[in-house]
C-alpha cells in the first residue's frame, strides 16, 4: 500500500507562484508514474501532470511553459511549480501514483489552490 500527503496548496494571486509537494511512504517499489489532477468545483477531475521514472514528463497544453512537475527520488516526494497561476487554475489537486502511467492506483486527499485575480 502506498500513501501520498499533498502539502502546499493555498491562496495566490494571478501571475504569483506556488509549490505543491506530494510526499509518498509505503511500498513504493512499485510505482513508476505519479502524477497531478486538479478538480474545479462542477466539473470533472483532469490530469495536470505526469511524470516517470526515467524524467519523462508531460503537461496538459493550458499549462505548458507556467508549470513544472519534479521529484526527489531521496525524499519520496513529487512536487507541482506552478509559476503564473490564472484564475482559472483554482482547483483542489490531487497527486497520484502508479506502476504504469494512467493506470492510477493511488491518490491523495487534495489540497485546495485558489488563485485571486
């Protein structure tokens, strides 16, 4: 089993910055992707970033070029930069991890970002 703690999130005005850290414990040996979701109120739950093992990583394009996804792999921890937040990007975000990319396994409890314009 594995457990993943979302820690950072809060309030930011637009064109700010924020970091949201996703810190995983448990049997991770497993886990080869993780991950970032982001849920707005109404609306269903979309994938923000991914990343695997190997550095591979990709974004969703209305994030491109603002947002930054990274871990270290010694603190068992998967971060989001978020440079340049938009209103638009208020959202509880969830971190996820997997063996495979998309085939989610675990998830955390979120944390809220709003971004004040």
């Amino acid at each position: 089993q594995v457990q993943l703690v979302e820690s950072g999130g809060g309030l930011v005005q637009a064109g700010g910055s924020l970091r949201l850290s996703c810190a995983a414990s448990g049997s991770i040996f497993n886990i080869n992707a993780m991950g970032w979701y982001r849920q707005a109120p109404g609306k269903q739950r979309d994938w923000v970033a991914v990343i695997l093992n190997g550095g591979y990583t990709n974004y969703l394009e209305s994030v491109k070029g603002r947002f930054t996804i990274s871990r270290d792999n010694a603190k068992k921890t998967v971060y989001l930069q978020m440079n340049s937040p938009k209103p638009e990007d208020t959202a509880v975000y969830y971190c996820t991890a997997g063996n495979r990319i998309f085939s989610w396994e675990y998830w955390g409890q979120g944390t809220q970002v709003t971004v004040s314009s």
